[in-house]
C-alpha cells in the first residue's frame, strides 16, 4: 500500500465536484457530508492511518483485462425536452479533509462485463468488478468498498461462506481473509448460489451501482455498458429478490436509471402495461419509482386508473396493510379487487393530477455514494396523493372483509377449498369462476328439478345427500344457513330456510325451491316476518275444513302482500313459502310457544284477521269454527269473543255481495302463478277484510316481526343445538371478574401458550361464546388484574402464561 | 410489571412511529413530556364522561405544536378509564355536515377506529358488539330465555333515540347471524353499524331493516352509540377529531357554516348535560378558531361560548373552558422528550442508554446549528432523526455517539403541505363567492 498515485480523473472531479457542490441545496449537502463523514471516519478507523501521497504520474493501475464482448456504440438518450436531469455526485472540499489515496481512472480498473479475469487463483467470469491495488470512493475520503485487491490475503481453506463476517456495509477490504475467499468464490461460481448471504451480493452491487452512477461522468466507456449492467442487476433481483432491501435496491435502481437514460417516454404507451406484481412484505418507505412513473403518465394524461394499477399502488404505498385474508387467498383477493374496482368506478378512477412533479431520487445501497441521484420528470407525483389511495384501501378493506369468511374457512381446512360449504361463502364473483366437482353435481341436480321454471319442489333428502352434514337426517341450523347461502349466491331460494325464520331441513320432509330475483333478501324483515306467521296461522284455518280453496289462498296472500308493503323479493320469497306451507303443512305444533309473546291487542288483531281470513270464501262451516276457536284458545281470548267476531263479520262487513276490490288492477306480478286446478268454488264470491284492522295489523306488525325470529329460535332448541351450558356446580371455578363460561374458556386457553385464530374460535363456541367478545371480556379483566393484555397477536394469537397464573390464583 | 419496564411490542411501535414522523398510538405515557396541568384537566374531563357525562374540548396549538400526540394521549388515558374512544382525521371527503356522503364517511371512519383498551389501534366495533351480545347470552341462560329477547329488551331504551330502532334491530340481526353461522348477516350487521350501507334498499336486502346512518344522522348515531356502549359494559364513547382545519379550509362558505352549526349543536349538547358518556375532543390551529371570516368566531353562536377566558392572561391559564391551548414546545421540554425517546429505546433499562446526557445536548446543539429554533418548535423531524440516530448507534456497537452527532442531517420541517387537497364532491362550490359575501356582512 505505498503507492498510492494521483488518478487522471482528479482535476475534472475536483471541478465537477465543486459545481455541483455549488448547486446542491444546504440540507443535501448537510446530508451528503454528513454520511459520507461517518463512512469515512468508520473505515479509516477500520484500517488504521495510512500515509498520504500525492503523484502526479500514474503509477500501477492494476490489472488490465482482456475486454470482450463489450459494445462501444452509445444509444442512451440523455435529455428529452421535457426532462431535467441533475447529477449530484458526492465529492468533499480537499479542505475539509485531505485524501489519502491516489486518483486511479476506474476505467483502469474496471473489468468490463463479458471479460474473465483470474484472481488470487479464482477464475471471476463475467467481469463487472473492480480489481486493483486502489480506486478511490466517489466521495473522495475511502476507497471503493467493491474494489477486490488481489495483494489482500485470502483464506482459501475456511471460507466463511455463511458471511459470518459481514458488516452491515461491507467493504472487501475490510473483509476477513475467510470472508474475501467466500466472497471470491460467490463470483468464480457465476454469482448465483441463491443461499449465499446477501452481503456478499450486495459488495458485487455496489461496484454495479458506482458504473451506473458515477462512472459514466468520466468515463466513455461507462455509458454504453448500462444496458448489460442493468440486465445483471435484473439477473441478481431473480435470485435475491426475496431479501426484502435487495429487491427495493435493485428494483428502485433499474428504475432509475431506465428513466434517466431516457428510456421511458413521458407519452403513455399502448396498450398500457399490466403493472409488476408488488408484495406488500417488500414495500419500502416510499412508492416504487416505475408506479409513480407509471402512475403519473396516467394522471397526466387525464386517464381513469385500471384496476390491476389502482390495486398495486395500494399494495405498494408505504402505509398499506394486507390482513390475513388477502394473504391467505392473495389470487381470489386480486379477482375480487378487480371485479369490485370496476363495479365502483367502471374504467377506474380518475384522478386530478397534482402540481408537484415527480423527483425520482435513487438512494444508492453504497455507503460511498450517498448523495442525492435524482431526475425531476414532468409528470406528477402521486406520491403525495393520500385522496385517492384513500379511496383505494376502502375498497380493499371491503373486499378483504368479504374474502374473511371463506379465509378463516380454509385456515381450519387447508385442503376443503371446494367444498360446498366452503363455497357457500365465496363472494358471488368468485363463486361464479369456482371449479368444484361437488358444486358441478350439486347443480346438476337444481337444474335437473328447477328445469326452465321458476319455482319447485322437491324432497329434503335430495338436498341432504349432497350436503355435509353431522348427522345423516338433518342438517344443524348452521348447516342449513350455509346450504342456503350457497343456492343464493346461485340465485335460488329455498323454502324452509333458517335465515327467515324457518327449521333446518329434515330427512323425509319437502322443500321449495325457486328463482331469486334481483336485491332479493337475505334477511327477514319485521313485516316479513309478521306475514310469513299470519299466512302460517291462516294456512292452518283455511286447511281446516279438509279442503284448500285457491280463492282463499291468493286472496289472503295479495292482501297480505300489499297490506305489510312487502318488497317484490320478498313476495316471491313468501309465494315459496307458502307453497310450501302447501307442501308440507306445519300444523299447529309449536304454534302455542309463538304466540304467548304478542300482547292483547295484538293478539286480537291476529284473531280478527284469521276470523275475515275463514270468512273468505263467503262462508264459515262449524269445522272451520272448531279451528277458530282452538287459534283463539292458543291466542288466550276468551271464546265468547269468538263468536261476537264472527257475528260482527256476518252482520257488518261480512260476505260482499259484489266483488271487493282486493287490489287495483295492474300489471299481474312477475313470478309464478298457482297451478289452476279445477275449481269447486268460482273466484268471484270476493270476501271482506276490515281493511282497518289490516291497517292496525300494519301498524303493530313491525312490533310482532321482531319477536318472530325469537320464536322460531325457541322452537329450533328442541331440536338439539343446545350450545355449551356451564351448571351451576362449575360456579367453584368461576374466575374473579368473569361469568362461568369466560373462566371455563380461561382455564381451557392455559393449555397452550398459541392458539391459531380457529382454534379459538372453536374454542369460544363451545362454551357459548362469540370469540371476539371473549376476546375483549378476557383482554379486559386481565388489564384490570394485571395490567397487561392476557392475548397478544391476531392470528395465532398468544396467550401470555403469567397472566393466566395471576387470574387463575 | 415494574412501571419503568417497557413492553417489546410497544417500544417497537414507538421507535416506528416516530421514526416515520407520526404519533405513535400506543405507549404514549413513556414519552410524554409536561402538559401536566392540560393532563389532569383531561383526566377531570374524562371522568365526567364515565360518569355519564359530557365532555367538549378544542385543543389549539400551533403547527407542531404536539396537538396530535396530546390528543393520542387522552386518547390511550380515555382507554385506560374503561372508556372506548373513535378518532378521525377530517379532511374535504370526511366532514361533520355534508349532502354527498362525506360526513358518513367520517362516521365510517370514526367507527373503523373504534378502539377499546384491548384493541388499542382501532377496529374494536365486532368485540365491543359481541361483548354485548355475550353478556346478554349469559342472562339469557341463567334466565332460560332466548338471547334474543334478552337482546331486544336490553336495547329498548334506545329505541326511544333517534335511529335506536334500526339500531337494535341490527345488533340483534348480529346474534343471528351468529347463531347460524352466516357469516354474511354479521357482516353485513357491522357494514351498517359502521355506516357502509349507501341505500336503504341494500341495507333492507341484507338486513331487513328501513334505515342506514347517513350524513344527516352521524351525531344522533354517536349519541346513541356512547349509551349503546354503557350497556355493553364501557363507560362511554370518547370522540376525537382532528385536523379540524380542514372545516375551515372549505371554499364553500355555506359547507363551512353547516359544519360549524353541527359543531355548535354538539357543544351545546355537551354544555346541557343532553349527551350521556359521549366526549368530543377537537384539534385545531389558531387560525381555525380565531379567523373571523372563516374560523369558528366567524359563527356568532359558537364565538361566544368559546371565548377565551379574559382573566386568564400572562401565564394564569384556565382549563374550565372548551378550548385549551397548548403552549408550543421549548429547548427544555425537547431534552425531556430526548431523554425519554433514549429510555424507550433502551427498553427502560438505564444500563443500555445509547448515547450520555451530553450527547442529547450536543445533539441538539447541532440541530440548533443547522435549522435554528425549529428544532424544537417543530420537533417532528428532530425527533426522526435522533431515532435514526439511536439506531446506527445500535445497528454499529463499535462507533461513538461523538462521531455521528455532527453528521446528522436535519431539515427544518416544512409546515402542512399545501398541495393535495383536493375539493371533489364539493358540490356548492359554485356558491362560494355569495357566501363568503354574507359571511362578511354577518360580521
């Protein structure tokens, strides 16, 4: 290490440091100093002070090597008219510290890329490395990290090839002998052992990065060789792209120097390209630069956004999070983006450029090079848009919510992805492009029944012996939600069904299947409910007398309609759920329990109606009364009143001797009509309804609606879903501060200290809790106990064993 | 755990927030600095609120003036008292009053924040509902009676509340789903408690019911709310809105007026005891408050139940009032604060400090050197750096704390960005020049 001469590049450096000192801002300059005095002062204490020696004579440059394959034609552009181009290139005042080393022309010690070249013993193909005795850092105070000097020692019988020995920023000087040979022999084998440590990579890079950045100032020959540089820098983010820092590095890096070398036009291209794959594991501070290039020549060019871009702004941009669905499912999660994305905003969202200008600043990973590399490019900066990605993650957020169910689905069966419950609850879109053989049957067998009509029905074990189910006779309440979440979502409905307050289907029993129309419910509504338990009281009235009149029934069923304002979905729902009533009539079982909720005057508005309901047909047989008076026995009304009512019918408002307008003439209802059977009694004997009454029931039914899911839900108790009931000989272990089934579930997680996200889900229901509540209810008393939350995480979450203790004692 | 120790989890969150310049949301007593008096008045405040009270205060304080951590910090006290809090930052698309869905917006975002001690950094709306539902389970089975009814008759007092109708319907619309398995209906339950729904015809298919919160009815729905929360067990809702400068940069004047009765109709409220367990805590500029074209004193009604106590001058400040203005930071306040960053990072271990009392000093020294007062008076990018700092001093055991200080490089932060905002959706734009006219002649 004596010699030690002046390069030929020192008096242009000196001068274009100078210039370009004198046009950097004061924070840059600050910065650059500053980092480049920390780097400087690290590595000098590193090597222990060396003499300092000026030469004007070139003296040893290193090795030259044989150069092959190397284009000298220039093709790079530098400046289009609309693109400013600054290089700052670091370089301190000779006052500020003197230079210890030798100016050495790097193109002296370059081994151009295709050249081979023989260090130390190690056969280096490919070239694209320094070697030589010296080459002083751009910054002017160490020397080049990359440069191989082939007089340091290498300890060829112990390579550290686990880089053992790296520094955060290693330089190869600064390696050990162990950890030169390791490195060296990383290079002889072709620089691509993905498990080498991404240190020694990184060594390799900065001698790229310096060529790209800082060489082409001075050299002619740096200019031409960017091309081939950068393709090995795409070479090397293949292998070592899963290292989160190289991947910013490297990709940030192509970027940069494509939109410096002019490569990348300010017009938008067509067709305008689908946009990298982006991983939200890999973000960096700030948005890659080619989407805010990319981001902004659609902007400037007043263009709505695509899907596939909006999306990767999203994933890319510093702030986003994905939760666990979008990562479990990533490809469903991108389809639905989309499918959602273009139902929002059509051709996408446009958005209204904004003035600043996008700076695109690469931030070398050498620590010689720190300083500001930039390109000002006439397009704006979305970068500094948050409107927008606001927009975006809302929608992302929503989407993700919609995958959840399905995501958690498959957390607790990994390999039941296609399984008909499971895609009960895919979201519609997906649903459509699912490829399951269960779902191809279970089609099979709707289409075959449904054939071109709109409605039908069909026996319950059909549906039972395609469905999954606990036990062979019936499905569980859940079991039937599902099955109807998934004809849903294949735009059918079925009748009974949970969701409106229906019983889970049983073995041997019929069932009503039928077309959904558009926005059809998917949950009952107050007077839904109210005309569904009418139309079930009626139907056990007007079946009475052994025989159903058609007349009554589409009287009832319109007025009933029309009365409670139900929704076109919703008539059509309660068409199939009276044809099933029709069907498989539910009688009087249960019906007692139902109606002990409703007050007396409710009760009374019910019994009127089913009084106007029997008189419908224009008569009332004593079978009929018989029926009446056991509705009212159920009701708890006095059977005297029964029977002023029906003489309050006959002699008031009772059988009209004109037809009764029921309802205005229009248009006849879209949907199905009942099969016209033959009929005994001619449709015209018109009835009467006290319309006020039915106007009374209007006004109490959203009252009655509510208390209907209630009943239904009692009456599927007994049919054994009883969930987890903790007696009262557990109250020994009750936990201060919890109820029975919180300690229970307590002293259920001190087995394990993780609990995945369905384990605790399963775990929580078996002692009849809701998770996330328990969740909270537990959080909270252990903050009040011990100040400290007893679950941490999301998914698994972990069970802090200490706490437990502390609650448990 | 010793109260100087320092959770893994929370340092980490601390380092990075303030590594990327923002607030951090939790650990905040580990790096609070003075305010002690601004403090206990809070804590009075939010006591009241747990007593099922009312609470209404506007933090004013200049830029970097610390509005935005003060505000995080009552938050995390709030939390702590078994209060559930909402924050939001306003900005053109989130309003208190609007017409085209940007006050629903707001509301959505309040309630997508929505946190409670156990979920301290937001979406705590399906644990806060399932808290309720579970307790209700567990009357229902001492009772053997059906969750359902239980449900119902621990809501009913809301129905009486504007909206509490619905409410309830959709909260038991949660059990349901619940119970079933489908996934879909409690979904779509919070989807609505959450004012996701834009129409009544979708939130009736998915729901059943004839409402959704829409912007006419966001303060109704946080009232009705904080007493929906008592009833799940929490002491009441503490709403923090910040960045409520953004009403005052509304071109349209009328917008502005109708977001300023809004305000004055929560503070009124507030001021008669009509809100039970609901807070209101505002951050805003003094610009904000005292402009009397566009500020809150260019609306009579609020000006004068806003004004500044007159006694209190020349350092007696009085915290009664609605507004409360934090002083900005000083050199001193910015060596605590320094110190504490320093104590965090060690993790609350005294052995592991990076780097003596002197090289805060010299740190700030430098600073001081480099962008003058601002280092202090507008800390957020001082206190970036000196983390920045504190990590190379870890990441590199070898290097003294003596030789980096001087290479720190720190720009002086540049104040709210100008640019970006933008006015879409402001559809009374047209309107502003009329309306900034009657605006003056009000006054």
């Amino acid at each position: 290490m004596n010699d030690r001469p002046l390069g030929a590049g020192c008096v242009s450096l000196i001068g274009l440091g100078a210039i370009v000192l004198l046009s950097m801002e004061g924070g840059a300059r600050w910065a650059a100093l500053g980092l480049l005095a920390l780097v400087g002062v690290i590595l000098i204490a590193m090597r222990g002070s060396e003499p300092a020696k000026r030469d004007s004579q070139p003296g040893y440059q290193g090795p030259r090597p044989e150069v092959r394959g190397v284009s000298s034609s220039s093709t790079h552009r530098h400046d289009s008219p609309r693109t400013t181009i600054t290089y700052h290139v670091d370089l301190s005042p000779a006052s500020h510290r003197s230079s210890p080393r030798a100016q050495v022309d790097p193109d002296d010690v370059w081994v151009p890329p295709g050249s081979s070249m023989r260090v130390v013993g190690y056969d280096l193909p490919g070239g694209m490395i320094y070697v030589g005795r010296t080459l002083e850092a751009p910054g002017g105070w160490s020397e080049e990290p990359a440069l191989i000097d082939p007089k340091l020692a290498v300890d060829r019988n112990h390579p550290d090839r686990q880089g053992e020995h790296l520094t955060y920023w290693p330089t190869y000087r600064g390696l050990p002998p162990a950890s030169r040979s390791a490195y060296l022999e990383w290079l002889a084998e072709g620089r691509q052992d993905p498990a080498a440590p991404i240190g020694y990579v990184f060594l390799f890079y900065y001698g790229i990065e310096r060529r790209l950045l800082v060489d082409r100032e001075r050299s002619s020959r740096a200019p031409a060789e960017s091309v081939v540089l950068l393709s090995e820098v795409e070479r090397l983010a293949s292998i070592y792209g899963s290292n989160a820092s190289f991947a910013r590095c490297s990709s940030s890096l192509l970027a940069f120097c494509r939109l410096r070398d002019g490569d990348a036009s300010l017009e938008l291209p067509e067709p305008f390209p689908e946009p990298p794959e982006y991983l939200v594991e890999s973000r960096g501070s700030e948005l890659p630069l080619e989407l805010r290039y990319r981001l902004g020549q659609l902007l400037a060019a007043g263009r709505p956004l695509p899907a596939e871009w909006a999306l990767a702004w999203f994933v890319a941009s510093p702030g986003a999070s994905l939760r666990t669905a979008a990562r479990r499912c990533p490809e469903m999660f991108r389809r639905l983006f989309v499918h959602r994305y273009r139902e929002s905003y059509g051709k996408g969202l446009t958005v209204r450029p904004n003035r600043t200008r996008l700076k695109v600043t690469y931030w070398p990973a050498s620590p010689t090079l720190r300083g500001d590399h930039s390109v000002t490019l006439d397009l704006p900066d979305v970068g500094r848009l948050e409107a927008p990605l606001r927009k975006i993650g809302e929608l992302a957020d929503a989407v993700t919510d919609e995958l959840d169910p399905y995501s958690r689905w498959l957390g607790r069966n990994p390999d039941q992805g296609g399984a008909l419950p499971a895609l009960a609850l895919l979201p519609t879109p997906l649903l459509e492009e699912a490829e399951s053989r269960d779902l191809d049957s279970f089609l099979m067998v709707l289409n075959k029944s449904l054939g071109q009509g709109d409605r039908t029905e069909l026996g319950t074990d059909e549906l039972l012996a395609l469905w999954p189910s606990r036990k062979a006779d019936r499905l569980s309440k859940k079991e039937s939600a599902s099955l109807s979440q998934l004809l849903e979502k294949l735009g059918m409905g079925i009748e009974p069904d949970v969701r409106f307050g229906g019983s889970p289907l049983k073995s041997a029993g019929r069932a009503v299947l039928f077309s959904l129309g558009d926005k059809a419910p998917s949950a009952a509504s107050p007077d839904y409910s109210a005309a569904s338990l009418l139309l079930h009281l009626a139907t056990v009235v007007a079946t009475a007398d052994g025989e159903v009149s058609i007349a009554e029934e589409r009287h009832l069923q319109e007025h009933l309609e029309s009365a409670l304002h139900l929704g076109p979905g919703e008539r059509t729902r309660l068409d199939a759920h009276f044809a099933w009533l029709l069907a498989d009539p539910p009688g009087f079982a249960g019906l007692k329990k139902r109606l002990e909720v409703f007050t007396q005057e409710q009760r009374h508005g019910i019994a009127s109606f089913m009084v106007a309901v029997a008189g419908a047909d224009g008569r009332i047989d004593a079978e009929e009364v018989k029926i009446l008076a056991r509705i009212y026995e159920l009701l708890g009304l006095e059977p005297e009143s029964l029977y002023s009512d029906l003489h309050g019918l006959a002699a008031g408002s009772g059988p009209a001797t004109e037809p009764v307008t029921v309802r205005e003439a229009g248009p006849s209802r879209p949907g199905f009509a009942v099969p016209a059977k033959p009929r005994t009694d001619p449709p015209d004997t018109g009835f009467g309804l006290d319309m006020e009454r039915v106007a009374e029931l209007r006004r109490v039914s959203e009252e009655t609606g509510r208390l209907l899911a209630e009943l239904f839900q009692e009456a599927e108790a007994e049919a054994g879903d009883r969930p987890f009931v903790v007696s009262g000989d557990d109250v020994a272990g009750v936990v201060e501060g919890l109820d029975t089934g919180h300690s229970a579930l307590l002293r259920a997680l001190a087995a394990s200290e993780t609990w995945s996200r369905s384990d605790f889900e399963a775990l929580s229901d078996f002692f009849g809790l809701l998770p996330a509540g328990a969740l909270e209810t537990l959080n909270e008393a252990a903050f009040e106990r011990c100040d400290a939350p007893l679950l941490e995480g999301e998914d698994p979450y972990a069970v802090d064993l200490d706490v437990v203790q502390e609650m448990l004692s | 755990m010793s109260p100087s120790g320092i959770r893994p989890r929370v340092r980490d969150a601390i380092i990075q927030s303030l590594r990327a310049g923002v607030v951090p949301g939790i650990g905040l007593r580990h790096i609070q600095v003075g305010r002690r008096d601004e403090v206990e008045a809070m804590i009075r405040d939010l006591d009241r609120v747990a007593d099922a009270g009312s609470t209404f205060r506007l933090i004013v304080g200049e830029y970097g003036s610390g509005k935005t951590f003060f505000l995080n910090l009552v938050r995390t006290i709030a939390l702590e008292k078994g209060l559930v809090t909402a924050h939001v930052d306003l900005n053109p698309d989130r309003r208190l009053h609007a017409t085209g869905g940007q006050a629903r917006s707001l509301y959505r975002e309040l309630m997508r924040n929505l946190s409670t001690r156990t979920r301290s950094d937001g979406g705590a709306l399906p644990s806060v509902v399932e808290r309720f539902v579970s307790s209700a389970l567990a009357e229902a089975r001492q009772q053997g009676v059906g969750p359902e009814s239980v449900v119902r008759d621990r809501l009913q007092q809301l129905t009486e509340m504007v909206g509490g109708y619905d409410f309830a319907e959709v909260v038991a619309a949660y059990w349901r789903g619940h119970d079933l398995g489908d996934e879909e209906l409690k979904g779509n339950a919070v989807r609505w408690l959450r004012a996701e729904f834009s129409t009544r015809t979708d939130a009736r298919a998915a729901l059943g019911v004839r409402t959704i919160i829409d912007d006419d009815q966001i303060y109704d729905h946080l009232k009705l709310f904080a007493r929906f929360l008592r009833l799940a067990g929490y002491s009441g809702l503490v709403v923090c809105l910040d960045e409520m400068v953004n009403l005052y940069k509304l071109s349209s004047g009328r917008a502005r007026k109708s977001n300023y009765e809004q305000l004055l109709r929560i503070l009124n409220d507030s001021l008669q005891g009509h809100a039970v367990g609901l807070g209101f805590l505002l951050s805003g500029t003094p610009e904000f408050l005292f402009d009397t074209r566009k500020g809150l004193y260019s609306y009579e009604a609020l000006e004068s139940r806003l004004t500044q106590n007159t006694f209190a001058v020349d350092g007696l400040v009085d915290h009664r009032g609605p507004v409360m203005q934090l002083e900005n930071l000083g050199p001193e306040d910015l060596f605590v604060l320094l110190g504490k960053i320093r104590h965090v990072f060690a993790g609350g271990e005294r052995q592991s400090y990076l780097m003596p009392d002197d090289g805060l000093v010299s740190f700030m020294r430098h600073c001081s050197e480099t962008i003058g007062d601002a280092y202090f008076r507008t800390p957020r990018n001082t206190v970036t750096q000196f983390v920045n700092l504190l990590s190379v001093l870890e990441q590199n055991p070898g290097v003294a704390w003596q030789d980096l200080v001087g290479q720190v490089q720190v720009e002086a932060d540049p104040g709210p960005e100008a640019e970006g905002l933008e006015a879409e959706g402001d559809s009374d734009d047209a309107d502003e020049a009329d309306d900034d006219e009657l605006a003056s002649f009000r006054l």
